[in-house]
C-alpha cells in the first residue's frame, strides 16, 4: 500500500514482513512547471499502480497516475473496506487498511476443502 503527500514530497510505503511502513522522499525536479509536478500536485490526477525497482544498489519508486472517470458511479463496499486474495503466498490477504492474514493460519483448513 502506497500513500503519497505531495507538500512534503513524500512517498509511505507498507513494507513485507513485519507490516511496517517507510517513508521516502521523492526527488522531483527543482521547477514547478516540470510536468511530474503536474501530477503531483494536482487534485485531478491520482495514484495508481507503481513499481518499485532496485537497480545498481539503489531503489527507484515509479509513479503512476491516472484521472479518475467523472461519469462512472463508485461502487462502495458495505464498510469501505477493500479485501484482496492472492493464493499460495505468505500474507494470503491485505485489507485496504493494512491489515495482513498469514497463509500459514489459512493453508490447512484449505487442504481440508
């Protein structure tokens, strides 16, 4: 799960593992014209998915973004709560608020089925 603040700059990521989150800074070009304060910056574009790449000993967080669909009607869950499900891997499932099921709790009573 990836949080970006643009007055400070900034980038929260949840890490693997112990579920913490880090912060980053963005480095971003010294000119508010540049286009990827554009972005950044704006209320009509928002994150969506991003890669992360560790390349040359060195990490590297690249942004996407995209305008949200004026006409389209949101589909809400009953709380706002968003859950995803990915099969045979160690965190089987993420809500939207962080919270992490382990796939070892789940695996047997999956076997038993």
């Amino acid at each position: 799960m990836m949080t970006v603040f643009p007055e400070k700059e900034q980038v929260s990521l949840t890490t693997h593992g112990d579920h913490s989150r880090v912060r980053a800074n963005l480095v971003l070009p010294d000119d508010k014209d540049s286009y990827q304060h554009q972005y950044i910056d704006s209320d009509e574009w928002e994150p969506t998915e991003s890669t992360l790449h560790y390349r040359d000993g060195e990490w590297y967080l690249h942004l996407g973004f995209r305008k949200p669909k004026q006409d389209a009607e949101e589909e809400m869950t009953e709380n706002g709560t968003v859950f995803g499900v990915d099969l045979g891997v160690n965190e089987i499932a993420v809500t939207s608020t962080a919270r992490f099921f382990s796939a070892g709790e789940l695996n047997p009573k999956r076997r038993e089925v």
